[in-house]
C-alpha cells in the first residue's frame, strides 16, 4: 500500500502569539462552558526514559478540553533501567535483540493501563463504542506497535505517534550504531505494517524543530551552513544568540520557516549527531531528537508540524511547545475525536 501523502502544518507561531487574547475574548463572550462529549478512551504510551507524571498536563487538555479520557501506564524514570538487562543477551551486543524478556516490565505495565481504559469505553457514557486509542509519545510509538503485535487490535482504533522512531537506521552506515539493539528492526519485520482504514488508522505526526547539521566541515572547507528554523520560535532567538555572524534571509519556504545564513553552531551540530544515529544523516530536519524522516510510516497518514519539540522535559507551551503542549495538541487532536 502506498503512502498517504505527507501533511505539511505550518509555522504555529502566530497561534502562539494570539492564543491569549483570543481566549480572553472568547471567554468574555461566552457565559458558561460548552458541554463536552466523551469520547474513545486513550492511552498514552511513555517515550523512553519519561515517566507517568510527564503526561499529566496533556491527560488534562485531553479531558478537560476536548472530552477524550486518558491513562498512562504506571511507569517511573527509575524504571527504565529494567532495560539494562538486556546487556546480558548475547542478541544485545550482535545488534539482534528481541523484545522479551527485555520489554516485558513495559508491555505489563500498558497491557494493565489498555484494560482500565476498555472499562471506561465500555461504560453507558464511555463515548468510545467499546474502542479505545493509543497515544504513543517518542519510543512509544513503536512500543505500540509491540503491544498491538502482541495483544492485537480489535478493540483499537487509532494508533497516533508523536515524534516515534518508527524505522531502524540504515545498516553499514558509517558512525551509526542502532540504539535499540535490533529491537526497531524487529519491530519492523514482525509488527503489521501501517494502515489507514476505517477500522484501524495509523496517524504519524512529526516535529520541525531545528534541522542538524553535520559535524566536521563541508567539502568547501567551508563550516558556514544555512540553519532554518520555525519563525517566532525561542529556537529561532537562541540559534541568533549563538551565532558569530548572522544575515537575516527574508526569504520563506512552504513550511512558514525563515532561513538564517550563520555560522554552524555547536547546537546544530550536537542535533545533527543525534538525528544521524536514527536515520543515518545529520543534515535533515527533526524535533531536536528525532528526525522527521524516521517520524513517518508508509501506509500511515503522516503529518509534519512546524515548530514542534520533541519532549515535555524542555518544553514550554509558549515559546517552545512540544507535541502535548495545547497550541499543538488542536493540531492533531481531530483524529482522536472521529
């Protein structure tokens, strides 16, 4: 199946800069509250190294906003380390390792969370028609795709990724070596591929934060680089901040981005690192931890948000908003209501 185009959403920066005082507006205008429906009920899976409490403001949007109820698994920063055991398998160190008994601590703790939300689908006001969606946020995208592997799919709807890694790297790349040990691999040989049906819809969403940069010089000798960022961003006054010279461009692309002329910085070389140890390339566009390339599933609807960083640890819902932040969560949240 071939895949669903991408989605370009542009620069959420004048939303950010309006969201204020058209809420102050609206709400002088409105005397009481609209009533909210209840949707299918969601899970949001952990990205690696997050804990529960991360997600708490974003479980909040969800209900108080839009009516769509949510659990996260029960799961700690300290839990993470459970993973460590995988040092002991030999499939570990070949870059071949599979999902058990590494994963079981995880795949328990959401197998538990996936149940309490059937009981709320399933109660007379559920909403959810018995269905439920999951939510995975960074690792959890693919850790979904494990859990759907594992426990099927027949009462999930939706599966939305938030800045997922979602593909293994390329093999023989020079410098790259697969952080998950074969686990993305794995997950890409044995999980159903993508889809986007009316009885199931995968819906990837990836962010545009701050495209890297590689890290040594260009074949010009030249460390001179062009670094686009989204326009009005906190991203955007910092890389100023850091760059030795700079040249406005007032030239702008299709995605709302504004293109500095400047020095690479150091920042843009770290993320360049970081991008290329997913998907094999520093010099391409991402949410300042995975690239968008690696965001999208063929067969899935997969959609690109401007401006958009990668983790709640970091973040800010003004000037640099992540994928649970209310100004993006309006940008997504359709497919959770439909």
């Amino acid at each position: 199946m071939a895949a669903v185009a991408v989605i370009v959403v542009p620069s959420i920066s004048s939303k950010l800069s309006t969201s204020s005082s058209s809420s102050s507006s609206s709400s002088s205008s409105s005397s009481k509250q609209p009533t909210i429906l209840n949707y299918r009920p969601a899970i949001i899976f952990p990205g690696l190294g997050n804990n529960s409490s991360d997600y708490e403001k974003l479980q909040l949007t969800l209900k108080q906003v839009y009516g769509v109820p949510s659990v996260v698994p029960k799961v700690s920063r300290l839990d993470w380390l459970r993973n460590a055991a995988g040092l002991v398998d030999p499939n570990y160190w070949r870059g071949t390792l599979r999902p058990r008994p590494v994963l079981d601590w995880y795949l328990e703790r959401t197998h538990e969370a996936v149940r309490q939300a059937m009981l709320l689908a399933e109660e007379p006001d559920g909403g959810g028609g018995g269905c439920v969606s999951l939510i995975g946020h960074s690792a959890g995208g693919w850790l979904a795709r494990l859990y759907m592997e594992e426990f099927g799919t027949s009462n999930i709807s939706l599966l939305l990724t938030l800045g997922s890694p979602l593909s293994p790297p390329p093999k023989d790349s020079p410098g790259v070596v697969d952080q998950t040990r074969g686990l993305l691999e794995y997950v890409e040989r044995h999980c159903a591929p993508a889809v986007y049906t009316p009885e199931l819809r995968y819906v990837c969403v990836a962010g545009r934060y701050i495209k890297g940069a590689r890290f040594f010089l260009n074949s010009n000798g030249d460390s001179s680089n062009s670094i686009e960022v989204p326009i009005g961003s906190g991203l955007q006054q910092s890389m100023l901040e850091d760059s030795e010279e700079t040249t406005p461009d007032t030239n702008m692309n299709k995605t709302a981005s504004t293109s500095i002329a400047t020095k690479t910085t150091t920042r843009s070389r770290i993320v360049g690192q970081g991008y290329k140890q997913v998907c094999g390339k520093a010099d391409v566009w991402g949410d300042g931890v995975v690239p968008e390339v690696s965001a999208h599933l063929e067969g899935a609807m997969n959609i690109t948000l401007d401006g958009v960083y990668h983790s709640p640890v970091g973040s800010d819902d003004t000037q640099n908003p992540w994928y649970g932040s209310p100004v993006v969560v309006e940008k997504w949240i359709q497919h959770l209501l439909t």
